[in-house]
C-alpha cells in the first residue's frame, strides 16, 4: 500500500468518526427540536386562548357598561366566559402539573385583561354593575372558588 493510501486510509477512519461526533448536535438536533417546538406551540396556544378569555370577559363588561346588552344577556354571556376562562386555566394548571414547566407569564396586556376579569368577577358576587376596583390577588381567589365550585358539582 503507498504512502498516500495509508494517509487516506487514515483520515477515513479517524477523520470520519471525528466528524460524525462533531456534527451529532446538528444531526441529532431533529428529534429534539419537534418535541420542544410542540411544548413551546401547546404553551403559545394556551396563552392565545387565556388572552382571548380575557379579552371576551373585557369587552362583555365594556358592553354591559355602555348599556348595548341587556343584563340578562350579559349575566348569561359572563357566566359562559366564566366557564371558559376556568377551562383555560385549568388546562394551564394540568400543563404545569404534567411537565413541570411553567407557562410564561401573562403579558402586560393580559396583565390589564386579568385585572378587568377580577373586577368582573367581584363585581357579579357582590351582585353590582358599577366598575368597583378590585385587586388582582382578589380576582384570583374568585377565579379559584369559581373553579372550585365547578369541581365539587361535576
């Protein structure tokens, strides 16, 4: 064998191996990459549906206020939020249960859209319509009993 066969041979065998280690991250990058591209997707949809829960639950309060629906409707179209919103965040809490990772935190936007979801939900208990400010820490304990009350009557 010459001289320049054994050095071929010899890049062939330790060069070959040598970049298949270096290249494995992008090789293997695939597998990896579905699973947390489908985690981050399921985590981006949940906070699009919360964002929308309460964006409905906002513009139904706005609604109400500005008298363009009546209370009827409005105290039927809250509830149906209400139970939709629950849902969202139930689905949020089983998410973080599950994997053990946490849903990124609400934007500033949802942080306005909770706040007025906490209003309105201190608002109906107290049986009011007028825009009584509540705190968000109240907001979640009414959020809480809500789903609570849905769990024991299920």
């Amino acid at each position: 064998m010459s001289e320049t066969a054994m050095i071929g041979l010899g890049l062939f065998v330790f060069g070959l191996p040598t970049l298949l280690y270096l290249l494995r991250p992008v090789l293997t990058m695939g597998a990896v990459t579905v699973e947390d591209d489908r985690a981050a997707r399921e985590a981006r949809e949940l906070l699009a549906e919360r964002e929308r829960s309460y964006t409905a639950l906002t513009d139904l309060d706005f609604d109400f206020e500005c008298g363009k629906i009546s209370e009827g409707d409005y105290d039927r179209l809250r509830h149906e939020l209400m139970v939709e919103t629950a849902e969202v965040l139930a689905r949020i809490d089983e998410r973080i249960a599950a994997t053990g990772a946490d849903v990124p935190a609400a934007s500033a936007t949802s942080a306005v859209h909770e706040d007025a979801l906490e209003r309105e939900i201190a608002r109906h208990k107290s049986g009011g319509r007028a825009g009584r400010r509540v705190s968000s820490a109240d907001l979640e304990k009414e959020i809480e009993a809500f789903r609570s009350s849905r769990k024991g009557g299920t």
